[in-house]
C-alpha cells in the first residue's frame, strides 16, 4: 500500500488527505487516508529520523572513531550468561 502511494505521489507529502484521488488499487483507502491524515505529522518526523544528513558539521573524523572497551563488552555479555557473544568478539577481533 505505502509502495503504491509512493509510486503514485512520489513522496509522503505529496499523498492528499483526499483518499478518491488515491489509485483504485488500494483496498480501505478511506480508512488509510483517515489515518495519514490524523497522524501525518509523526510520519512526517519519521522520514526525518530516517533520512542522512549530509550536511552534518564534522570538524575532525577522529571525533566520530568509538573506543572499544573489551573488557566491558566481555562482562556485559557475561551477566547476559551468553558466553558465544564473547567468543565471537575474539573471532571478530
């Protein structure tokens, strides 16, 4: 259903409130357009939270490099009582 609507309107802010303007193919588009309509907003904040950033301000690479405690991972995964977390660390390493 979300693929056709993209596929007609290319973009969620493109789908009208109007569901008789949606393709016929959409089975309960009444319902559907209710509902996009009623919660448009969140999904609007979604796309946002899953769209990359390219224009992000990063004055060093280094900054973004996360330091790995060993010894910590190793413990965590221990209270997990998940001893195989712990062997595929080494083997990863």
């Amino acid at each position: 259903t979300a693929a056709a609507l993209l596929d007609t309107f290319e973009s969620i802010e493109n789908i009208p409130d109007d569901a008789s303007t949606w393709p016929a193919a959409i089975r309960g588009k009444d319902r559907l357009a209710a509902t996009l309509s009623e919660n448009r907003e969140v999904a609007l904040l979604y796309k946002k939270l899953a769209t990359l950033r390219k224009d992000a301000p990063i004055s060093k690479l280094d900054e973004l490099v996360v330091k790995f405690d060993e010894r910590a991972w190793s413990t965590f995964v221990s209270k997990l009582g998940h001893p195989d977390y712990a062997s595929w660390l080494h083997a990863m390493a």
